[in-house]
RNA sequence: GCCGAAGUGGCGGAAUUGGCAGACGCGGCGGAUUCAAAAUCCGCUUCUCGCAAGGGAGUGUGGGUUCAAGUCCCUCCUUCGGCACCA
C-alpha cells in the first residue's frame, strides 16, 4: 500500500539526499566543546541477527535519538553511539550448518543492519562504532577478565551445570527457563563439569544497596529480588552417633524451639555419610533420583513433597530433644548449607511435609499469647513466642535476636546474611566468543599436536600475558559441539604450544554473550585506543551514561552483570562512579497488529473466549475440561460488541477476543520497517513509533495509524510551500508559545506521544489560516526537527536556513503568551456542570459567583434554592451547594 | 502462591497538586471537490432520552473519603511482566 500522493513531498527522494547530506558533512561527529554542558545517551546496542531490523529496534532508538537532537539544539555535547553485540549463537549455528565462517555472517549481517539504521536518520557518531569480535575490542574483554581472574574474581570449578546437549552447551541459570533453553527452547539436564565462574556473589551487597541512588523503573526491584539477600542464623544440630553436626541456615531462629525434624537436600555432602546402614538403599536411589531430575521436572512435579528419611537423628540444641532426619528435595544443595531445620508449626512446605509423615507440629510462636492445640496450617506470621523456655513471651524480632545471642554465646551458632544470587558460570562450549585468556601445564612424552598422551593440569591456570592480547580465535574447519571441552580443543596447533621447552594447553570454553555487552559502554568513549581500555580524558568528557535505554528483558542479566564488571573497575581505579547507568528507561515492546480471534474444540464447535486459558507451549486450552482449542482469525465483520464484549454476529453467545500478540515469524504478524519506510517514510516511521502511546508501555502496532502521521508530516511540507507571512494574529501566536513550551518540556519527561500530538493542533490552526505565519513555521519546524529529520531539514532549507538545523538552536518561548488572562471557568451546581462564564483569571468569588448566576442554566438550576455553600477554585471551578 | 505494572469510546490513547472525562490520531458517517474514483479539504462521531433547549448514565467490580474522584483509601475481578519449594 502506497500512502503518497500527488500533493505530498516524497520522502523516498527527500530522505537519502539529507541521509547523503549528513553522511559527507560528517554531521553527526562528535566533539567535545570546553565549557558546555555533556550528555551521554545509550542504547542498548543489538545483535546484529540475519533477520534485520524489527520494528521494536527504532522503537528505543527512536526515543533516545530525540533526547540526543533536543539536548544537542540546547547547547549540550551530546554522546550518541552505536554498535554490535555480534558474538553469539546464531552466526555459530550458521557456521555448523553450511561451513560459512561466523565472522563472515556477522560480517554481512552488520552490513545490512548498519544500513537500515542510516535510513532510519538517526543521529549516530558512526565513526565511534564498536564491534565485540572485532580483536581490538575483545583484547579489552580478555582484560577485564585477566583483572578479575588476578583479583580471585574468576575461578574453576567442578560443578553441576545446565548442560544443554541439543545446543552442546552450558547454559547459565538465566539462560534456563522452565528447564528448557531461553534460546531455542531445547531440554537442560544438570551435569557436573569444570567450569569458570566469577564470584559475582563477593559483589551481593554492594549491587543490591547501590541500586538505591539510581533513576531506574521497577528493575531495582527485579534486581533485589533476583540478589535475594536475607538475614538469619545459622544453627549447629550435633549429630546423634556420628562426630560433629549439621548446620543449617534460618531466618527464623526464633522458632528454633519448633524444630522437630531435620531434612538435609539430596545432593548435601553428608547425606550418604550420615545415612544408616538400613536406610542406605532407599536413600541412594533417591538421591540418584533427584541428581536426574532437570528444573522442569522438579517444578512439574512440586505439588506432592517427597522424601525419605536417612536414619540418622541430631538433636535440637535448645530444647535437647532427638530429632529425626529425612532427605528431601525441596531443599536446595546450593542455597543456604542445603540443610534446614523443620519447624512445621510456623512453616507451609515442612507442614505439609509433616503431616505426610507424621511428624510432631509444635507450635512456638502464637499471635495472641494463648496456646493453640492442632493446628489445621502453618502460622508464619510473627506473634509472641510460646513453648520456649526462658525466651517465652518475647515477641518475634526480639526473640530473633535474643536466641541469636544465646546461640552465639553457647558457640552453636552465628548471625548470617545469604543470598540468593549464585556465582556466575562464565564458560561456555563454543567456538564463537572471546577466547579466555588463560592456560594450564600439560604432562606429555611427545607432541600432543601429533597425538601424544597428554595430561591437562587445570588445577595451576595460569593468565596470558596482557602484551599477548588479544589472544585471537584459530580458524576451524568444524565448529560442531558435542564434546564438553568445546569446539576449540579441535584447533590442536592453537591449543597446545611450548614455552621453556615445556608443554602447554589453552584454555577451550570461550565466554558467553554478555561479556562484550559488560563493558561496550566504555569502549565508546575511546573506540581506536590500542594503548588502552579508554583514555582518562574520554572518562572524564562523558561519564557516566545520563539514559540508557533498552528493552525489560535485559532487567536482571545484563544489567546486573555490567553492574558487577563495573564494580569490579571501579576498585581496580579504571572508573570512577560507582554505578555506570544514572537513569534506566525500558521500552515496551510492540505486538502485532489486534485480531480478532475466536476458539474452536475438536468437533469445530465454536467455544466462548473466557473459557480459553494460555496453556503450556503457546497451546490455548478450555480452562473447565482441558481440551485443547484452536484460534480462528476471524474478520471484523464477523463481529460485533454487546454488553462489553465482542461476541460472534451469529452466535451471540460465543465470545471473541481481540488480540495482539507478540511479533512472530510462525503468526506471520512480523512488521518489517524496510517496508514502512519505502511505503511512507522514515520520518513516519518514527513519528508513527513515538506516537502509539507512552514509551514504556506495551503496545500493539497498527498499519493504519501511520496514514494518520504520514498526513500530518504532508501538512508540516504543504504549510512551507504556501504564501508565507510576516504577521502572525494573537491566537495563532498564543498556540505558537504553548507548543514550543509544552514540545520542550514533554521531550525532557520522554512525553513523545503527547509532544506530537501537540504539534498536530499547531498545524491543524495554521492550515486552517490563509497564509502560513513564518515565524510559526520555523517553530514548528524546530520543534519537529528531533522527532522527522529528514523533513525538517527539507522544510529549513526552504526557508533559506542554511543547513544543518542540528546547530539551530531550540526555539525560545515567551511564557506571557502561555497563561490564559481570561478564561471560561467551569460553573457546577452540586458537583454537575451546568455551564461556563468568561472571567479574569484571577476574578473574586464575587465576580464569578455573579457571572456564573448570569447563565441561564445554571440559574434554571439554582432558581428557588438557597445556596448553601461556594467553592470556588480561580481558574478552575466554581461550585454552587444548594439545598 | 509472591512481587511489580495496568484496566478510560469501535481501536491506539489524552486528562499538572483531586477541579469541565474522552485531547490527538485511526476507523465510521455526512458534505465539498471530481465525469467518476483515489488523494485532499470541511463537519459530526462515549452511550442514551429529546425536534431542540436540555436531561440521564458513564473511566474493570463493590464500598468509602470529599463541595468535587479516572485521579486518594479499602474490597474483589481481569490482563500483562517477573519470580517461584530460597528455609
């Protein structure tokens, strides 16, 4: 569908000449002015995909390009830069596929995304363009690695990991949803394999309270909640029969007294040590069971608890009793010391577990004081402690802490804080990624390259030396996974090497895809630097980031990770903020295009909307029987509104949804921005993505609302090719101001939608004019100029502006003209409008009680009552009680 | 289950500190222009009663505070996002 016509200025011609335009007068450089102020404006840089642009890139892109051309037409120097995240799955998969290289792939991919961004305008400084597999910017990664490997920050471990063996890879625990991978949605199984993790953990504290000082949405909160920090005890139960004890970890130690059985997780180091001989075959094959289960399994299967007990008993040290002990997977190896205590009574899992076995339910902590027999469910509130020795009748957090002193005291047991948040593992199976700049001794009789036997002794890691960096990847003729060592223990000529007559192995994993996003906003500053990461003059000129933008999916990992590398250069001296991004905005995304969708069973028989219900693997199903339901597009025509809801025209019991869904290849509801653009533009593109509604919302794209942009931008071109006036009338004048006011302020709050929308009456006043007033078009033009470019531009030069309308300055308003002296003052009677009256803004009660008393309807309304009461609010309201 | 965000016309959405609900755009209807159409321009467009003047209802539900509630408080429902045996 073509929206052009024959009146309107044609943005196929107009938008690649200013595009050419810029290009060669290198306009979008930047540089650093002495004396003006700075502005650091970030987006979240993409993985350039082989699908190209999505309409959900300019989204973001948009938005961050009109702060940047605002704030730069108001004096700033304005950091605005761009670049690929380009390690990564897919260019790997490519490569297994058909032999391409990944670096080519990525190569073409940049190509084209690079492409369509220059036709989108954005005010990019091209020449500051940073690429993460590019050698002279991993050198920099691997730097920050050999940092934190110096600092004990990077370490090897032997552990169970998401082995993913579809993709041949680990995964992190980010990566893993609902046991299947994020990417792709292959099956995670747990495998224990060596492993680079860094102590992100050693961090916990400082990434969850330094989040306090930042200008972030709700993602200071995802990120509290994904650090997890809590704060109890841990408590020492000697063991009954067996040398030392089982420490567990408690938030509530004041319910210690409650403690009537023990349960320690399947995989803690003492189980099968302290299990008895007679229990030993049940518990091995439970443990062997649970080793086997992946995530998934374990949270499909979390309606019932299991467990079995292991025969061993420790004894509760406060009230001295023996106490048995099971072991169950609903404790986890790895958080806390795997092992609780159970205090059934104050506890929703060890109840129901107690009541599954019988387990004695003692209730410690009462609301009221009283004590209560039989209770029919966990009370895990804090009330007044109960059945607790010399501690009863304190109340909870006073109890927490007393029995904690007591505990500390006696040696048995310590205040302590945990977390949630679990190191990171940090290596992955791959060929495509930075390689880790680390190597290992290897024992060998000959040359491991030709075959010798050959021993790797990972225990003794030692680091590249930082004048060998970048350690570049070796070409590979294969880059299939399989084997756990990676792809790269095949390049045998890379891998091995001798030093002093010694031999040597490098190490295979590579790093996962968040370790060039960690840091890029850094390497921007000083992208050529080979000497080093950045210079401190380029620190200095633009950090930190004033706006980083980018999508909520990106809320935990990416964010937090940065966060921690950033950390982690600010104790080294590399940084000097603490935190790296001062204010945080997340895009919403965009959905396809609402359709209409009703629900068919197997028989064809149309079924009501509100009975369907998302089911598992995007399968819609009947929430009452569970019967599997097929979606019908159907045509609006097919459809009306009754009682506010869409039903069927001729089942009107059959109700309809209407529906945007995701973007998605499989809907074939996937918006290509090529297309927009050579059908209206790109100025309508952007203005169409800042228009559809607040930035951070959800919304669903909708063809047709692009007509309505599209002709308001023919307007804006049409206005400048009419007579022009030096005059300008009150009114018209008045409107001028506000929207200049209003466009100003309405950027500075990211208020895109509204600040065009205001632009749209402007325009609608002055087409309705004879001839156009210069001074409001130059305005207008203005203040279009960061939202349509390309336009602006065209309609500047027409007015005999030299270009670029980059370096004009924002227009100025006069704030007289923005305050009505006279305006119409709403008029109720008892709350309900009854009419208007024309008055000074700053009218007495009096006078406007006049006033309003002169309309007719509002005498009609008061006629025959007594007032009673008046408020009245200048400039607002007038409101007359009568009775 | 827990945490967070949000429910406003046929649709996307506006509405400063509580002060005229529905700005702006889409769609629809009517008109101008045209041989005709497209495009463009103008008008109307929450529902409802009324010829009109005007009246009534109305921002997910039910209550509350207030002269006045989309906005504040409580209850419930729905949708979306995140987390999910975290002791």
């Amino acid at each position: 569908m073509l929206y052009r016509c024959a009146m309107a200025y044609d943005p196929l011609e107009v938008e690649p000449r200013w595009q050419k335009y810029w290009e060669e007068h290198d306009t979008f450089r930047v540089t650093r002015r002495p004396g003006r102020p700075k502005l650091y404006v970030l987006d979240m840089f993409p993985y350039p995909s082989g699908a190209g642009l999505h309409v959900g890139h300019p989204e973001g892109y948009t938005a961050t390009d009109i702060v940047a051309r605002f704030k730069r037409m108001n004096g700033f120097d304005v950091l605005h830069p761009m670049g690929w995240d380009a390690f990564g799955l897919p260019a790997e998969q490519h490569a297994i596929n058909t032999g391409t290289h990944p670096a080519a792939t990525t190569h073409a991919n940049i190509q084209i995304f690079r492409r369509q961004l220059k036709r989108l305008g954005f005010f990019y400084d091209w020449s500051r363009e940073v690429n993460t597999t590019d050698p002279g910017y991993f050198k920099w990664t691997q730097w920050i690695f050999l940092k934190l490997f110096e600092r004990g920050l990077a370490f090897q471990a032997e552990i169970p990991v998401n082995w993913c063996p579809e993709l041949g890879t680990v995964l992190a625990n980010e990566e893993v949803i609902d046991g299947k991978s994020e990417r792709g949605g292959f099956p995670v199984v747990r495998q224990p394999l060596r492993q680079w993790q860094l102590r992100i953990t050693a961090y916990a504290d400082r990434l969850a309270d330094e989040l306090e000082s930042l200008d972030w949405p709700e993602t200071k909160q995802k990120q509290r909640e994904w650090i997890g920090k809590s704060e109890g005890a841990e408590v020492d139960f000697p063991l009954v029969g067996h040398p030392g004890h089982l420490t567990v970890y408690t938030t509530r130690p004041d319910t210690l007294f409650g403690a009537t059985y023990m349960v320690i997780a399947p995989d803690h180091r003492l189980t099968l040590e302290i299990t008895s001989p007679g229990h030993r075959a049940e518990v091995e094959t439970y443990v062997r069971a649970a080793a086997r289960k992946s995530d998934m399994e374990r949270t499909a299967l979390n309606k019932e608890k299991t467990g079995v007990p292991i025969g061993a008993r420790a004894v509760n040290p406060l009230t001295g009793k023996e106490i048995p002990i099971f072991t169950a997977d609903y404790v986890l190896g790895a958080y806390g010391t795997g092992a609780i205590m159970a205090v059934p009574a104050h506890d929703e899992r060890d109840f129901e577990f107690a009541q599954k076995f019988a387990l004695p339910i003692v209730e410690v902590v009462s609301a009221d004081g009283a004590l209560h027999e039989g209770l029919d469910a966990a009370y895990v509130d804090e009330g007044i402690a109960v059945r607790s020795g010399q501690f009863d009748g304190l109340r909870t957090a006073e109890m927490k802490a007393q029995v904690t002193a007591h505990l500390e005291q006696q040696g048995i047991g310590r205040r302590k804080v945990n977390y949630k948040l679990r190191d990171w593992v940090f290596s992955r199976q791959r060929y495509w990624g930075e390689p880790i700049p680390i190597y290992f001794p290897v024992k060998t009789d000959g040359d491991p390259r030709s075959g010798a036997a050959y021993t790797i002794d990972y225990g003794s890691p030692i680091a590249v030396s930082e004048a060998e960096l970048p350690l570049a990847l070796p070409e590979l003729d294969d880059y299939k996974p399989g084997d756990p060592s990676g792809p790269l223990a095949k390049a045998l000529d890379w891998r091995f090497f001798q030093k002093d007559g010694k031999w040597f192995a490098r190490e295979t994993n590579t790093m996962p895809q968040w370790a060039g996003s960690c840091w890029y906003y850094l390497r921007f500053l000083d992208p050529h630097n080979d000497a080093e990461i950045f210079s401190q003059k380029s620190y200095d000129d633009w950090m930190p980031v004033d706006l980083y933008m980018g999508g909520s999916e990106h809320a935990v990992l990416h964010l937090l990770y940065a966060r921690f590398w950033h950390k982690v250069l600010f104790d080294i001296g590399v940084v000097k903020h603490p935190e790296p991004f001062s204010k945080l905005v997340h895009q919403g995304m965009i959905l396809g295009e609402p359709q209409m969708t009703a629900y068919r069973d197997g028989s064809g028989a149309y079924v009501s909307a509100d009975l369907a219900k998302a089911g598992d693997d995007d399968q819609v199903v009947n929430k009452e029987t569970g019967v599997a339901l097929e979606p019908v597009k159907l045509d609006e025509s097919a459809v009306e509104k009754r009682a506010g809801h869409f039903v069927l025209k001729e089942q009107p019991a059959v109700k309809v949804q209407s529906i945007a869904f995701k973007m998605s290849k499989s809907r074939g509801n996937v918006v290509n921005p090529d297309d927009v653009v050579r059908d209206a533009g790109a100025d309508s593109l952007r203005v169409y993505e800042m228009f559809m509604g607040p930035l951070e919302q959800v919304k669903p794209w909708q063809t047709a609302g692009i007509q309505g942009v599209r002709r308001f931008l023919d307007r804006v071109h049409t206005l400048s090719t009419r007579e022009l006036s030096a005059e300008m009338d009150a009114e018209t004048a008045k409107l001028v101001h506000r929207t200049v006011k209003k466009v100003g302020e309405d950027i500075e709050a990211l208020r895109f939608n509204t600040a065009i929308s205001a632009m749209m009456i402007l325009v609608n006043r002055l087409n309705g004019l004879e001839r156009t007033p210069r001074e409001a078009l130059e305005k207008l033009v203005l203040c279009l100029s960061p939202f349509a470019p390309h336009l602006a531009e065209e309609v500047w030069a027409g007015l005999g502006h030299a270009p670029t309308i980059l370096d004009a300055p924002w227009p100025a308003f006069d704030p007289h003209l923005c305050v009505d002296e006279q305006l119409e003052l709403a008029v109720q009677v008892n709350g309900k409008v009854r009419g208007r009256a024309l008055l000074a803004k700053d009218a007495s009660e009096d006078a406007a009680r006049a006033a309003a008393l002169a309309d007719e309807n509002v005498r009609r309304h008061t006629e025959g009552k007594v007032i009673r009461k008046v408020v009245y609010v200048p400039g607002r309201v007038l409101n007359l009680i009568v009775g």
